[in-house]
C-alpha cells in the first residue's frame, strides 16, 4: 500500500509539474501495474501518450477509462479530439495520396502523348522524305490534303534545296490554314533562299500589314541587306529590337547592315551584345 501511495503522489506531482514525458508514462504505468482499475491514472497516461503522440495508446487508454467511470468527461472529451485528429490525418493522407496518384498519372498521360506526337512525326517525316526523293515535281504538293502533311513536305524540301518543291508545298500548306502566318514567313524564306527577293518582301509585308511581326521585320530587313540597302535594313531591324531587346537574329542583322555602312565600330558594340547574351 506504502508502495502505490507513493506512485500515486509522484504521478500526481508530474502531472501538476506538466510533465507528460517517458518517466510520467513510467511512473503511472507501475500503478496500473498494482492497481489496474485506477481511473487517475489511467486518464494521466492517457495524456503522456498523447503528448508523445502515441495516440493509438492514448486512445486505449481513454477507453479503458470510460469503461471503468461513464461519466468521466475529460476523458470522453479527448477520445473525441483523438478520433477527430485521427479522422483529420486519415483524409489528409487520403486527399494526398490521390493528389499524388493523379500527378503521376497525367504526368504518365504527357509522357504517351509526347511520345504518340513525336512517334508520329517520325513516321511522317520519313514518308516526306521519301516521297522528296520520289520526286521533284512541286505539282505533287498540291494534291496533298493534310497541313501538316504538306508542312513537313515544306520543310524537308526546303532543308534539301528543292526550293520549287518547298515554296509549293507551304502554298499549300496555307491554303489548308490560313491563320497559320507563320507559314507565309517560312515561305518568304524559301523565296529568299531561292534568289526571288521581290516575292519575299511581299510576302513580308503582307504579314506586317497584319501584325506587327519581328520575324517579318528581320526577313524583311534582310531582304533589304540583299538588294544592298542597309539604311532600310538598319531602321527595319531597330524596330524588330524595339520589341524584342533580346533578338539575336536581329542584332547579328543590324550589326551586319552597320558594317556595310562602313561603321564598324557601331557594328562591333552590337556584336558585343550578342556575345554578352550568349554569356551563361
């Protein structure tokens, strides 16, 4: 009896001390041990292991206490705010884990499509190429009925020198779509590259006169660095810089068309810059 009484008193002290830790649990644990229907000390462990966060124990613990005493409500009270945290954790873990599942699953899904896109590509490029060396005849552009069809005919050809072949098929790359301006950029290009500067800058402009284009703008502006107006050129591309600070296409052209002036310290400040933005 000397031995629980003083059990008692040294659980009672921690408790009144706000000690929940391991030597509480102890302390309260030799209790049970002599007295296993100790309603005090069952609700005083409880709480230790509910401050350790064994809350599994803790909730043993809560129920063995209202077994013994019904009307004990502070344990009834924190039984419910156990299950309540459990329940809390529970559909955290679920929510979570779904979140996760559907991560990995669209991120599955990306993967297939990027695949299936690239899988596809691969197939129709090898089929463009096959029919370019097929033929060299551009008539066999036009019958195509598919834009990206004949955009990847247009760009294999034009990747190849075929230019007539390349020119027909973007033509009919946009008459398949034609809000797909970049086509008709693609296609002044090639006329370009074709030595035909006058359809080129028409094509340029018909751009520009629907967006304000800096690819149009460069294009253009070379075709003017072609028919040897670097004035033109120059204004063209400071314009294309305007929006676009960065353009490296643009500032290779101005620093180019500054150097047919014969301004060649201007042209080297601007190849300076291209190389300070290819600084990592």
């Amino acid at each position: 009896m000397a031995e629980i009484a003083g059990l008692r008193s040294e659980a009672r002290r921690l408790a009144r001390a706000g000690e929940w830790g391991p030597g509480a649990i102890e302390v309260n644990t030799r209790v049970l041990d002599l007295a296993p229907d100790d309603v005090a000390a069952l609700t005083r462990r409880r709480r230790c292991f509910y401050e350790v966060g064994e809350h599994e124990s803790a909730r043993d613990d809560y129920e063995r206490a209202l077994a013994l005493d019904s009307v004990n409500t502070v344990a009834r009270n924190f039984l419910r705010k156990i299950k309540k945290e459990a329940f809390g954790r529970e559909m955290w873990e679920t929510e979570d884990t779904q979140r996760q599942r559907a991560r990995v699953a669209a991120k599955s899904r990306r993967k297939n499509a990027q695949y299936e896109s690239r899988r596809r590509r691969m197939l129709m490029q090898a089929e463009v190429a096959k029919r370019c060396k097929e033929t060299k005849e551009a008539s066999k552009a036009e019958a195509l009925t598919s834009f990206e069809e004949a955009l990847a005919l247009g760009v294999t050809a034009k990747e190849e020198r075929n230019y007539p072949l390349a020119i027909a098929a973007f033509r009919q790359a946009f008459r398949l779509d034609r809000r797909r301006r970049d086509v008709i950029l693609r296609l002044a290009t090639t006329h370009r590259a074709n030595k035909e500067p006058e359809e080129a800058r028409r094509l340029y402009e018909w751009v520009l006169e629907r967006e304000e284009s800096p690819a149009a703008l460069v294009g253009l502006a070379a075709v003017h660095r072609d028919q040897r107006q670097p004035l033109e050129a120059c204004a063209l591309y400071k314009k294309a810089l305007f929006r676009r600070p960065d353009d490296r296409h643009a500032l290779a052209g101005l620093a180019g068309a500054l150097s047919d002036l014969g301004l060649r310290e201007h042209a080297a400040r601007t190849f300076r810059k291209i190389e300070a933005a290819n600084d990592p």
